[in-house]
C-alpha cells in the first residue's frame, strides 16, 4: 500500500485489557460529495472506550452488548468516539466547511475515532471549533456533553431545580456540574475527596466526600439525581428524591431498567435511563456554551499516541478525572 494512500489506526481483535491495542495501517478514506476529510490532531479515551474494549458491562447487560458489539470478537475494531483536527479535503457538494477549518467531530456508539484520518457527512454531527477552544478540548467537547444535556433533557431540568450529581468529577460528571449550574439549577456533587476542589471549581454548590459522608444517609432531598457511575440505584436514590423526583441512570443495571413501569405506576418519582440521544444540535449548544465561557471540558491527562495503552490503563484504574486526551505524534 502506497504511504500516499493509508494512514495510521489504533485497532483491537479481541476484548481484554489495555494490551489488546494494536497500532495498525488502514486505506485512507477518500470523502463523497457532500462529506469532508479530517486529519485527527486529537482523540479521547472515555468510559465508553473502557466498556467496549474491556467487555465490562453493567449487571444484566452482557448479552444484550455482546449483540450490539460482537458476540465473540469486536464488530468494530477501532475504538474513539470522539476527535478534533483539521479539514482536509471536501467533496464537491460540500458549501459550509472548507479546507483549513478547526472541526470537532462525535461517532459516538459508532466508535472509530483512533485514525489519522476520518470522513463526516458535512451536515452530521461536526461542527467547527470555538476560537477559544484547543484541539484538547474540542475533543472532549462531546461524550459527555452530549450525555448531560440529553439526560437532563428527558428530565426536564429546571431553574431554580435542585441536583446531585454522583460521580461528579468524571468526564460525564465534570460537563454535567456545568451544564446543571448553566440552567439555573443548585448542584451538589459527589465524588472522592481528593477531586473535591476541583468539583467545586466548576460551580458546584456543595460537594460530598463520599468516603466520608454518604448522600443517602442525609435528610437532604432533591428534585434529581444523576448517578453517572453506577452506585445509586433508585433503591438507594428513592429516599432522597421529592415528589416528582427524577433519578437519571446514566450508568445502571437491567434492574432499575425493568422498574421503570413500575416506579411511574405506583409512584410520582421517575426513572430516566438508556442510552443518550446523539444529536447536532447538542454539538450547537455545546460549542455556543464553550464559546461564552459557560462550559468547558476537564482535562486530566495527554497521553501521544504510541502510549495509547497507557492512556487506556489509566482509564481502567477508576482514578480518572474528568477527560483523558491522545494526541497523534506528529499534529
């Protein structure tokens, strides 16, 4: 293969641990009519990444993922949801973008974001970036974003409403303290004590220890909850919400799943949960709230590409805070 026509990825063959990732040459894709081509200066390594790669899914959600990523080995063998970098090349229908431009650009589910170069319908879900932006955050801009602002959405977040937020200081976390506080809403987070400061830096109104202080014990009540890592099921969540409560399981179990008819039959409490919608017009608000100064991504670490493993292995440790960047060698 002429080096004019590939291009360099980042691939797996089997689920398993960091050391199933693989540097490999892929065909340089070529953009249609109306898509445009984009050389990745920036990628990200999120929750989602971890899940697909590693197999670990919630309790209940084996098979029904194992359907949707590949029953024995991955389906998609590049992961990344998520990247920033530069137009290369335009189709010949394309009017909005051109050549040059800084875009950022969300897969999402799809995944195959680890490539040096990667084509996006001109009207799908890429935008170009806020001048205030890096090619680091504008990375970022999207997994969890989009994720806030959908979930919140469903609950018909309100001014003036209260929120807390479990799991706080992570990459979905950290954008959901900003986009909460941006609605009008009181927020508290919950997180571990060391990312207490850094919580409080993104406007949160109270933040819980939680090795120190468990929200669930407390007499406090709130209009929603978020639980963005899976140790708030609506058992535990239940007490703590008033009436017209919403519990949003970003991460979550088959079980509070299948109470969900049960809890809006028997109760005026709801359960929000199931994956996030992947939508342009979240990108919009996004970039519009990044451009005021209202939301900006959290960046925990930079890892360049050939330490892709390790970037994945620090993911896998649970000790993430807000986002972790790879960047390609030579951007």
């Amino acid at each position: 293969m002429d080096s004019k026509d590939s291009m360099r990825a980042i691939a797996y063959a089997q689920y398993g641990p960091p050391d199933v990732l693989r540097a490999t040459t892929l065909i340089k894709p070529s953009p249609g009519p109306n898509e445009v081509l984009v050389r990745t200066h920036a990628t990200t390594v999120t929750s989602g990444d971890w899940r697909a790669r590693s197999f670990s899914m919630p309790p209940g959600f084996k098979l029904i993922a194992r359907l949707m990523f590949g029953l024995t080995k991955p389906r998609q063998n590049v992961l990344g949801g998520e990247l920033a970098g530069v137009v290369e090349a335009v189709g010949a229908d394309v009017s909005q973008l051109q050549v040059g431009d800084r875009v950022f650009a969300f897969t999402g589910s799809a995944l195959g974001c680890y490539v040096e170069y990667k084509c996006f319908p001109e009207d799908g879900l890429i935008l170009r970036i806020p001048d205030n932006l890096s090619f680091e955050e504008a990375a970022a801009l999207s997994f969890g974003g989009t994720t806030a602002l959908d979930f919140f959405r469903k609950a018909n977040l309100q001014e003036g409403e209260s929120v807390l937020i479990n799991g706080a200081s992570g990459g979905v976390g950290t954008a959901a303290v900003q986009i909460a506080k941006h609605t009008g809403a009181t927020v508290t987070g919950v997180c571990s004590g060391p990312n207490v400061s850094l919580v409080q830096s993104l406007g949160a109104d109270r933040v819980i220890d939680y090795q120190s202080e468990d929200f669930a014990s407390s007499s406090d009540k709130y209009d929603v909850i978020m639980d963005t890592v899976g140790t708030a099921p609506f058992s535990r969540s239940a007490p703590c919400l008033n009436e017209s409560g919403r519990l949003l399981v970003v991460l979550g179990g088959l079980s509070d799943m299948l109470r969900i008819p049960w809890v809006a039959a028997t109760s005026s409490k709801r359960i929000v949960a199931g994956a996030a919608a992947e939508r342009r017009d979240d990108l919009l608000t996004l970039a519009e709230l990044a451009k005021s100064e209202q939301f900006r991504p959290v960046i925990d670490r930079r890892y360049p590409v050939d330490q892709i493993v390790e970037a994945h292995r620090y993911v896998d440790s649970g000790r993430k805070k807000g986002n972790v960047i790879v960047l390609w060698s030579d951007s």
